[in-house]
C-alpha cells in the first residue's frame, strides 16, 4: 500500500482516477470494514485506484484539545489494518492549525482536486469538514459538481440494535466492555508494546508475566481480563492485569502485565499484541502473596474454560 503526506509528497503517478473514502477511520470497526469493502469493489470495477484519506494528528487535537478523545488505534497500527483490508493507497494530511482555518472549498480544492486529482469521493452522513466544520455533505457534492468529481454518501452501519461508531467503541472499552468493543470492531480490541524489564515477581509466585510498554493511548479501566497474546504471528491464550498491584506495589504506577499460558521463555524486548476478550475482575489488594497467587490460578482457570470456547 503507498502512503503519501500532504503537503510533503507528490500523488504518485501509478494512482488512477481515484476512488477516496475521506474520514477518521479510528478503530477500523465494522462501519469502516463495510465502506472499504464496498470501495474496493467499485474502484476494482473501474479500474481506479482505492484510497483512504486520513488526518493526522487528530483533528479534534488541534481544535478543541481540551476535547480530544483517546484513540482506539496508533497511526502505525491503522495503516497496517488498511493495507490488510486490501487498500490501495493513504493518503495522510498534516493536520494543522493553518490548515484547520481553510475554508471548505480551499480543502477541496488544494487537497482533493489539486493533489490527488479524485475521481469520486466517499463520506459518512454526518461528515463536516472546513473551518468551524462548515462544510456537508451537501456542499461536499456541489463542489464535486463544479470541480469534476463524484461524491457518496455512507449510511452508517449497525450492528444488531446498535449504530457501529468509533465514539461507542471507546466507551465501551473505557467501560471494561470489551467484549461487547470487540463485537462492534469486528475484532478483539488491541494494544501493542514491546516487553519491557519488570520486578520478576510475577516468576517467584508461578505466574511469570510479560510487563508491556505501548503507545496506545486507550487502555481499559483497572482489572483482570481474558486476553490473547501475538508474538512472532502465533497467538496464545494469556490472562493480562492493568492496574497498580496494590498488593506487593506501593507507588501507585499503572502496569499492563501479561501472563501467557504455557510460554515460559525471556521475552524481554519482544513485541506482543495483546487482544482483550472479556473482563475477569476488578482489581484488588489481597491479604497475602498466597492469596494472590490462589485468586490469579482461578483468574486462569477461568480464562481456560473460556478459551476452551473460542477459536485462536
């Protein structure tokens, strides 16, 4: 998949006529997977190019700070969720103060006709765009008219009785419902990390854990949760606690600590994805290690029974 920057780098010259789905794309959840499936098909047909559009950082980032949501997803881990969904191209647009001031049809006209030369351009209903988010799908499709190409509207997609929205997903996640956030993604909801040095504790009591540094920025609330671990591309059952370890840790720093099952090697600098499944617990101190170790034996015993269930 090529990725290209706005303004840094030039529409490569391979991409013909276009066919853009322009949004956030926090998540990749099953709205997002039904549009790309939907632009893939059209640009096949066509023989155009399929393109995702993008912002980055965030535009509610640079607008309205104060208001910015955590994300699902890094950057890193969207564009590679894209190029998998089978997208041909990302096209990211630096997102900055100057430009959050542009009118709606300097942004059509410098971005989407100027620079990537669109042929058709796909929105979600309640798409805005420009300074003060002027601009609609409306004015969207009047510009279009003027400038040359087509404009679509996406319905939003639901999901039993539910809208699918990226807002809902991290609700749900910051609610520790990740299963019903897995549901509506399609997917279990995911955080990256590289295995980082902890205190061995884990070891001393039977249950060695991978102690994980990530840069995603939404984590679920303190507990215990059913996970799966990815290492190398093999997926493992694992049980993972968020939390401060009030039992055997007084400084109040949050950990993610994973313990995957029937893994007992160094895994120290490994990256891992671990995907949530289901909350197990609250969080909690224990009156001794061997009450900690007996409650984390049944969090396990428990997640096996579980993943007796599922298919990894």
């Amino acid at each position: 998949m090529d990725v290209i920057h706005f303004p840094d780098d030039s529409r490569p010259a391979r991409w013909s006529n276009p066919v853009l789905a322009l949004g956030n794309f926090d998540g990749l959840h099953r709205g997002h997977q039904k549009i790309l499936d939907r632009l893939r098909r059209v640009a096949a047909e066509r023989g155009a190019t399929s393109v995702v559009m993008i912002f980055d950082p965030h535009p509610p980032r640079i607008v309205r700070p104060d208001k910015a949501p955590p994300l699902l997803m890094t950057k890193a881990q969207k564009l590679e969720a894209l190029a998998r969904a089978g997208v041909q191209g990302a096209a990211i647009v630096r997102f900055t103060p100057e430009l959050s001031r542009w009118s709606p049809e300097t942004f059509v006209q410098a971005v989407l006709v100027d620079w990537l030369h669109v042929a058709e351009v796909w929105v979600g209903a309640n798409f805005l765009f420009g300074h003060d988010r002027a601009g609609n799908f409306t004015l969207l499709r009047a510009l279009g008219a003027r400038y040359g190409f087509k404009t679509e509207k996406i319905d939003p997609v639901r999901y039993k009785d539910f809208v699918v929205s990226s807002t809902r997903i991290r609700r749900l996640v910051a609610e520790g419902r990740v299963d019903e956030a897995g549901a509506l993604l399609g997917r279990q909801y995911y955080v990256d990390g590289t295995a980082v040095r902890g205190d061995g504790r884990g070891r001393t009591i039977g249950f060695p854990t991978a102690n994980l540094c990530t840069e995603n920025e939404l984590l679920p609330p303190h507990g215990v949760y059913a996970t799966t671990a990815t290492i190398d591309g093999v997926v493992r059952p694992s049980v993972t606690n968020i939390g401060v370890r009030p039992t055997v840790d007084r400084s109040g720093r949050t950990t993610i600590e994973t313990h995957i099952f029937d893994v007992d090697r160094d895994l120290y600098g490994a990256t891992i994805r671990v995907g949530f499944v289901l909350r197990l617990r609250d969080e909690r101190a224990f009156d001794s290690v061997d009450a900690l170790r007996d409650q984390i034996a049944a969090d396990c015993d428990r997640a096996r029974v579980l993943f007796g269930h599922l298919s990894l």
